[in-house]
C-alpha cells in the first residue's frame, strides 16, 4: 500500500519587544503584546480558522480517507489561548474526528536538545501534557523544532518513549537514496523515521503562487500526477509544511485553499493511494534501510542544517549565555522566571540574529521585528540581562547560595538553643528554687542579644530579596516567626 | 582616453574624505589602465605622493601657477597646480573669516578649523566666488592648451573650472558629486553655493554622485534628469599589510569614537547625548570626541552640563598615523551623521577591526553589511549599539571576523571602472 503523509507545523513564537539597556533591572515584561496579538489575529483569520474549517469539511466529506497532521508547539497554543481561543476549538474539533494526528515536540520551539538532556525531556513532556489536556490526544510521534534531527536526537527521544520521528529527506543525507520510504535510526533501528520530500513539499509551500515558474499555475490534478510519478517507486510521499503556507505565504487569491479542496477528491478518485498519518506510516510500511545523520539537519535554508539558529557569533552567544542558566533554572520555583526561560528559548529569537538574512534574506524577515541580525541580538542580550539579574536574585550564584545556607543554619541553631532555654525557663518560673533561676536568667540574657540580630536580620533579608531559594526563604520565614514569638514570650 | 580632472588634495596633505576619495580613484584609474589623467589641484605643497602622478611644464599658464616636471615615474597621470586660495569644506563664510584673521595678524600661513594648511602668498582673492571665477580662467587657459577627451569636476568649487573648460574645448563635462550644500549646511543652503553647484550639474553631460542619497538629493533639489545621474560608491585603500606597533591603551576602560568635522552636518550632538545615556549604566567607558569645527565649544559646554567631562574627552583635529592610533584604542566607532553623503571613515575603522555603528542617513550605509545601521536622531537606539557592542561578547567578535573583509572587497578599481565606463559612454 502506498501512502500520502500531509502534516502540517503551527508555530508562532512570543516576539519580543523593544528593550534597551536603560531598561535592564528595571523592566521585567519582554513581549510586544500589541505585535503578538495583531499578527496571532492576522494568521488566525488568513490561515488557522479557514484551513481548519476547510479541513474539518473535507474530513466530513472522506471519512477515514483523509488524514492529516499537525504539530502545534507549546508557545503557540499559549498565544491561542490569549489572543484567539476559537483556532484552539477549530484544532479540538479537529481532534476528535479521529482522523488527525498530533505531534510531540519541545514546548518552546525550542534548541535545547543540543544543550541538555533532562531539559529536553522536560519541555517535551509539557509539551505532550498540554496536548492532553486542550486536545485530548496523546503524541506518539515526535517531530524536533523546524524538523532538526539527528541519529543521537532520534535515540534520546526514543528513550522518552517516541518510537517514530519525522524529518527532513535533506538531499546531503539521502545521497541516491529516496526519501519515499520508511527508513529507522541508525543508532537504534527500532526507532522508524519519516523523511520529508522536500521537492513535492517546496512546490506548495514556495513556489505555489510563483508566477514565473514554468508549472504555474498548479493544479490539484497536475500534483497528483507528480506524487504518481514519486511513488512509481517509493512507498510514501511525505509532504511537510508550514501551516501557514495556507492563506498567508499563499495568498487566498493564489487559490491554495481550491487546491486544498480537491486535492483529497484528485488523490481519491484517481490513485489508490491512502492518506496516513506518521504512526499509521510506521506500522504498514517496513523500514527499507537506517538513514544515517551524524550531523544535525532540518528543514531550513539551503543548507538543511543547523546555520539559521546556530551559524555566527551572535547567535552561538546569545544560546550559550541562554543555556548557561539552565543548572540554576532547575533550582528555580518562581513562576514568573519559569514562563520567561520558556518564552526565551525559542528559535525563533535566534533566527532573527542570523546574517545569512542578506543571502536568505525573504523568508527570514518573515514576521521578523527586527531590521537587522545585530538589532535582535543586542535586544536579546538585553533581555537575557535583565532575566539573568531576575535568576541571580531568585537563586543565588553557588558562593552566595553557600554563604545564605550557612547562615540559616545558625539561625535555626540558636533558634533550637532558644527553644530549651525557653522550656527552661518555664520550668524553673514554676519551680520555686532561687539558686538555679538565677543562673538561667543569666544565661538568657547572655543569649537574648545574639538572638534579637538574628531575628531581625532574617525578615529583613526576605524582605529586601523576594527572591532567596524558597528553600531557605522559608525556613528563615519559619526562624523568623520563632524568633519573633519567642521575643514576644520574653517581653511577657 | 585622455582626462582633465579638477580635483583635490593629495596625500600628505589630506583634511577629508574628499581628497582620499580623490587620490583613489585617480590610482584606480591609473591600475585600469587605458586612461591617462591630467589632474589640476589648487596650490600643493610639493611634498605630495608623486608616484602616481606626474607634474608637467606649463609654464604659459599665468596667475602664479607652478609646475614641475617629473621624468621619472609614472607618465599616464599629469598633474597641475594652480596658486589659489580656495579650499574644500570652506563655507564663504569661513573663507572670510579666515581671510580677515590673515589680514588682522598679518600673517601669511593660516591653520584653518580642519587644519587644513592654505598660503595667503599670492594676493587675496576678493572673497571665494571671486577665487572660484579666478580659478575657471586658469582652466579655460589649461583647457586650450591641452588636449584631452574628457573633463571631471569634484565637486562644487571646481564645477566653473570644468565648465569654462568645456565651453573653451567643447569636450564632454562630468561632475562628480562627493557633497551637496545640503548636507554641508544642514538645510540653510547658501544660494550662491546652490547656484554654482546647480550650474554645473545643469551643463554637465554625466553626473556622478557617491550613494543613492545623494543621487535623490540631485534628483530632486537640484532638478537633474534622473537618466543623467548615476552612483559610484566610493572605496578605501587597503590596509597595509605591514601591521605598525599597535597604539597601547593606558588604560582599561573601553573607549567609543567619534572621529570627524565637529560640525552639523556630522552630528556630534547626537553622540553626546547618546554617551550620557550609556554613562548612567556603565562606568568603565570613555567617550572620544576627535576633531574640530564650529560646534566644538557647543559640545563642551553639553559635556560639561551633563556632569560627564570625566568621560568624555576632545583631543581637537587628528592628522595621519593620529587617526590610525585612534582607531587602534577604539572599541566601538560611531558616525552619526545627520547627512553623509557618502562617509568614508567607518570604511577605515572597519579595517582596524573596530565594530562601527553608523546612521542611515550616510550613502556608506546603502553598502556596508556588517555594522549597526541607525537614524542619527535615535539616541536610544544608539546608546543601545554602544552598551551592546561593549557588553555582549558576540558582536565584537562577528565584526572582527566580517568587517574587515568586506571593506577590504570594496575595492577602487571597481569604482574607476565604472567611472571609466561612464567615460566611454560620452566619447
């Protein structure tokens, strides 16, 4: 049986507004609302709700026949929920005809596989949890940011229990080699992996409304015939796009949404071959050999690797000084932080920095606020001050961590001496024997003053820093609480 | 091809960007090959570079013109001066004033404003337009005893030269725009200065001008047919290969530039308010002011209202090995100019791998890929360049990586051949 595989990625990052170092440690908010808001609206209304609502007709109409596939990452379902909860209901309703299928990825879109492994799997646990929880599914598949893959990436996110990946048939990697098959990991062939065919893919998502293009104007039946010729010898043509390809890097009126509409009808009537989703690929279809990635890939550029997020200076700064934080990060409880490290990480941020915006430059500016690469970097390490000073202050640098843990220690030291002496005195104010009162009195009050500094000390600190681990925070709140009652028992 | 070219200023005695763009574009026509030049200056100094070019005996030519002969060297270039008095950058107004203070003190050798050096030996010009009108006389006088194809006039004190020289010859006129009155005045144009510059554009049968901002300017301030007009962009030398004892910093604060005419066409107010902006979060900084002009006491004053004259500092007019030593302790160089026509100095702070951040409102801007472009008006986002360079590692270090190569690929040949093009298009 031959398949068709269309899958569908929904992202949009939360762009970030102008920061100037004036406003480091003063400023704590990062993101162009107004911007975000107005661009979430425009696609929505160009894009999200039409193709869905086009989707959900066609589903209606085929049944079982049509299938496809999305992948929405985190950040972009957080926009949803703020700027246009109806496109989270269009994806829900999507999801229960049965006939869609959701991808895992990173949360935040982000390149943190490439950092560190117990942050990777967190993001992609959220991630799958929100899915759960606004659609109600379970990813099985796991497709990295802006299709980045590699042997080792496949064999971690195998461990985190994604048997089947979707990539990039990156023409460097497949050599002779078709990408209109099911291929495995080289690394661990149990893992199955999907590779896009970029050529069929492009022809939509690039060259659809080009009017200088020799096949213009593409027709549903025309593509058809194409995939035909694909899978004379293949057995599946894998076809990943942006979403957004729908309505707004094709515009309405270049007729993408005609195309869309009959091109289940063409592939139905016409072929026999059936659409499917990555995890239905995977089990029909055997794996024909490993495809070997030593080196990361994905979908972007010429290139197909790694160079728009990770290909000068500026952004090899900006995403270590980033994921420098992450040690501390995983001490942090302030939630505020925690939403910002997520927004943060983006890709996104990192593509806007990329120099290659003079060689590659169109689909670079796409939604890019910036007028230049240096612009988003300076903005960015900006912003990565002030959440630097923010962290520092919520979880200290290990000197200071130290020194703080320290000297709780010995307040909840004098505390507990506190405690006994107090018993003490209790018990001799009921006991009648002067000699041995006369000594406690002394002893308290060569305790009481060491005892008063601390008890000051402490709520003053946990005033002045918000901030201290909570840990700590808490345990002098409680010395401090003790210290104060048993200063208010004294002064009874 | 044969050339007659009013031009200015050879090394050593350069005070600006014009001479430079001169000087490299006259060698770059010289390596092209296939065109030889005869290159009018005002009164030289006779120390000049002579390699490329060669003095030849005129001596019918009057009004204290002196020409020597140089057998040796390079023959494609001839090279004349005239004894006068004009002089680039100068307002009318400053020639006046300068012209008053020689009278005043009785003095013959005058240091004006830019350091520029000018003799008084030979009797005052009534006032420049005069001097101007004096020197087109010569030209005619040079244009009927030379034969050549082609004239090219830079800029606005030469464009009567070469017009007297095409009514006296009839040959093909090129003025070669390197500033309009304009961006020298910042908007009070003197309409004297309008007039002859509109004159020459007007006889002129190609325009040449150094960016497309100065294209539109002619365009559309100057009513020249577009078709007439086309951009040249200038190059820069490359830098020497034998690399001289890097200049050592005293000290460990980063230092920021601004190197140029203290003047309103190059915004050094901008600047000011910008390095106070950035003071208010840094302290390991100090501001360099290099140069001199007419709003330099404007700007101490600024400074000094500002309470950051511990930062920043005016060291007046750089000459030569000066500059490149400058350069050599910077850390970040800022142009914010408020009209450049073309800017060649970020081009030089490039090759000594200095991140520069320039305003968009310089034709330099229109080529250059790897600095930080910003209008010259938006302090914020220049003191937020600064602060950036000087504390996020990165961008120091693309620049360092990318700057200097870019500026070593814009290359004077190809500017010659495109003027040369233009040449063949009129004969």
């Amino acid at each position: 049986m031959k398949t068709i595989c269309l899958y569908f990625q929904v992202h949009q990052p939360m762009r970030l507004k102008r920061y100037r170092f004036f406003n480091i440690g003063n400023d704590h908010y990062y993101y162009d609302d107004y911007l975000n808001e107005s661009i979430m609206h425009k696609v929505a209304n160009k894009c999200y709700l039409p193709a869905n609502k086009l989707l959900l007709q066609l589903i209606k109409e085929y049944g079982t026949n049509f299938k496809v596939t999305f992948s929405i990452s985190g950040i972009a379902m957080d926009q949803f929920r703020l700027y246009a909860p109806e496109v989270l209901d269009s994806f829900k309703k999507l999801a229960e005809t049965g006939c869609v299928e959701f991808l895992a990825e990173t949360y935040s879109h982000s390149l943190v596989a490439f950092k560190n492994d117990e942050e990777f799997r967190k993001q992609v646990e959220l991630h799958t949890d929100r899915i759960k929880e606004f659609l109600n599914v379970e990813p099985k598949v796991f497709r990295g940011t802006e299709l980045i893959y590699s042997d080792e990436i496949g064999a971690k996110v195998f461990d985190m229990g994604f048997p089947i990946v979707v990539t990039e048939g990156a023409k460097h990697i497949m050599g002779w080699k078709s990408s209109n098959f099911l291929y495995c990991n080289a690394i661990n062939p149990k893992q199955k992996v999907l590779l896009r065919n970029y050529e069929l893919s492009d022809d939509l998502a690039f060259r659809f409304s080009n009017q200088s293009w020799a096949e213009y104007p593409l027709t549903a039946e025309k593509y058809v015939g194409w995939i035909s010729e694909a899978l004379e010898n293949g057995e599946t043509a894998n076809l990943f796009l942006d979403y957004e390809t729908f309505g707004e890097h094709q515009s309405k009126e270049s007729g993408i949404f005609d195309f869309l509409k009959h091109f289940p009808k063409e592939v139905l009537k016409k072929t026999s071959f059936k659409f499917a989703t990555p995890s239905e690929i995977a089990e029909k279809l055997q794996p024909v050999s490993a495809v070997s990635v030593p080196h990361p890939i994905s979908w972007a550029d010429e290139e197909r690797d790694l160079t728009a997020w990770l290909g000068n200076d500026l952004q090899e700064d900006a995403f270590n000084k980033l994921y420098s934080l992450t040690e501390r990060i995983q001490k942090c409880e302030d939630k505020k932080i925690l939403i910002d490290w997520k927004y943060l990480q983006s890709s996104d941020h990192f593509y806007y920095m990329s120099t290659k915006v003079f060689s590659d430059g169109e689909v670079h500016s796409y939604f890019n606020p910036f007028d230049s690469p240096y612009d988003a970097y300076i903005n960015y390490m900006n912003i990565l001050s002030d959440f630097i000073i923010r962290l520092n202050s919520a979880v200290p640098e290990n000197q200071k961590d130290q020194e703080l843990a320290t000297l709780a220690a010995i307040i909840f030291d004098k505390n507990k001496q506190i405690e006994k002496y107090e018993a003490e005195i209790l018990k001799l104010k009921k006991g009648p024997l002067k000699t041995t009162s006369s000594k406690a009195t002394k002893k308290t009050v060569t305790t009481k003053p060491p005892s008063k500094t601390v008890a000051k000390k402490a709520p003053a600190k946990a005033k002045t820093s918000k901030t201290v681990q909570p840990k700590t925070a808490t345990k002098k709140k409680t010395t401090a609480k003790k210290a104060a009652a048993t200063k208010k028992a004294k002064t009874k | 091809m044969k050339v007659l070219m009013f031009g200015w200023e050879f090394p050593p005695h350069i005070s600006g960007g014009l001479g430079t763009a001169c000087y490299g574009l006259t060698k770059g026509l010289y390596t092209v090959g296939d065109v030889e030049i005869l290159f009018v200056v005002p009164k030289a100094f006779g120390d000049e570079d002579h390699k490329i070019v060669r003095l030849i005996g005129a001596n019918e030519i009057s009004l204290g013109s002196s020409i020597r002969n140089y057998e040796s060297f390079l023959r494609k270039i001839s090279f004349i001066e005239i004894k006068s008095n004009i002089l680039p950058y100068a307002t009318p107004e400053e020639y006046e004033a300068a012209i008053d203070f020689a009278r005043s003190e009785g003095k013959e050798l005058v240091y004006t404003k830019m350091g520029q050096k000018f003799d008084f030996s030979g009797g005052y010009g009534a006032n420049l337009f005069q001097e101007i009108s004096n020197y087109a006389v010569v030209a005619g006088q040079i244009a009927s005893q030379f034969d050549f194809d082609i004239i090219h006039a830079h800029d606005w004190l030469t464009y009567p030269a070469g017009m007297a020289a095409k009514a006296v010859s009839g040959k093909p006129l090129v003025v070669h725009v390197h500033a309009t009155d304009f961006d020298r005045s910042g908007g009070s144009v003197n309409p004297g200065v309008y007039d002859i510059e509109r004159r020459g554009m007007h006889a002129a049968d190609k325009v040449i001008t150094v960016s497309n901002l100065t294209k539109n300017i002619v365009i559309n301030n100057y009513g020249i047919d577009p078709e007439k007009v086309t951009t040249v962009y200038n190059a820069v030398e490359p830098s020497k290969t034998i690399e001289t004892l890097k200049a050592e910093k005293g000290i460990n604060d980063k230092i920021v530039t601004f190197l140029g005419r203290v003047t309103l066409q190059k915004g050094p107010e901008y600047f000011i308010e910008a390095a106070y902006s950035v003071l208010q979060k840094m302290s390991n900084v100090r501001f360099v002011m290099a140069g001199s002009g007419e709003l330099l006491t404007r700007m101490i004053h600024r400074v000094a209202a500002l309470k950051i004259g511990d930062r920043v500092h005016f060291t007046g007019f750089l000459k030569g090995d000066q500059v490149q030593e400058m350069f050599d302790l910077s850390d970040v160089y800022v142009m914010p100019s408020v009209s450049e026509p073309f800017g060649i100095s970020p081009l030089e702070a490039m090759q000594s791998n200095v991140p520069v951040i320039i305003s968009r409102q310089s034709g330099v801007s229109e080529i250059l890929q790897n600095a930080i472009k910003l209008d010259f008006w938006d302090i914020d986002a220049m003191a937020d360049a600064i602060y950036g360079i000087l504390n996020y590692p990165g961008l120091e270090k693309h620049f360092r990586q990318h700057g200097k190569e870019e500026v070593n690929n814009l290359k004077w040949d190809s500017a010659a051949t495109h003027v040369k093009e233009i040449y063949q298009t009129l004969i």
